[in-house]
C-alpha cells in the first residue's frame, strides 16, 4: 500500500504495480486510479484559500491529523508494507496516524 504519490509513481516504474493493493486521495498515478482509496483530508480542497489556510492551521495548532485512513479498508486490504513518509504533516498521512490505523492488524 502506498500514501505517498511519489512512491507510488517508483513502485509502478519499478514494476511492482500488480502488488499495490491500495494508494491514498493524492496519488495520480494512471495505472493506481483503479485501486481502492485509503485516505482523506479533512479539509476541503474546494474551499477558498483563506479557509483551507485556517482549517490547516487550526488543524496543526489543535495537534489534529489533517488525514484519516479507512480503517476498515485498510483492514480488509491487509498490506504487508504500508510505504509513507514522515517529514510533512501537511503534505501525507503521518506516521502516528498510520500506526493508529494498523494497530489491529494481524
């Protein structure tokens, strides 16, 4: 599973494609459209700009992910690796909230 766009973009250059069971909202990946979505953010990417600056900064003050995971998807998915990163709260699904998410898995 990736959650990172830019890994997920490596994994199908380098042909690993077929073992991704599932990306987060951001990736664009042509051949990563068709699989199952784990993530969202909690903030409206349609909202005008100020908004989405306050929401974020909100966000960040109040120590709230800016991201969730699907839990139960993710569950049902049952990744052996769960490929992220953990430099930008702002830019991916941190790993806290990973770890939160794959606590219950076998």
């Amino acid at each position: 599973m990736s959650l990172l766009p830019s890994a997920t973009d490596l994994l199908f250059d380098l042909g690993l494609g077929a073992r991704v069971v599932g990306v987060s909202h951001s990736c664009d990946h042509p051949q990563a459209r068709s699989l199952p979505v784990l993530t969202r953010s909690i903030v409206d990417s349609a909202a005008p700009q100020a908004e989405i600056d306050r929401a974020v900064s909100d966000a960040v003050r109040e120590g709230r992910a800016l991201y969730q995971v699907d839990g139960p998807l993710l569950d049902s998915l049952n990744p052996d690796l769960v490929v992220t990163q953990g430099v930008c709260e702002v830019c991916a699904v941190t790993p806290g909230t990973i770890e939160a998410a794959v606590r219950y898995l076998p």
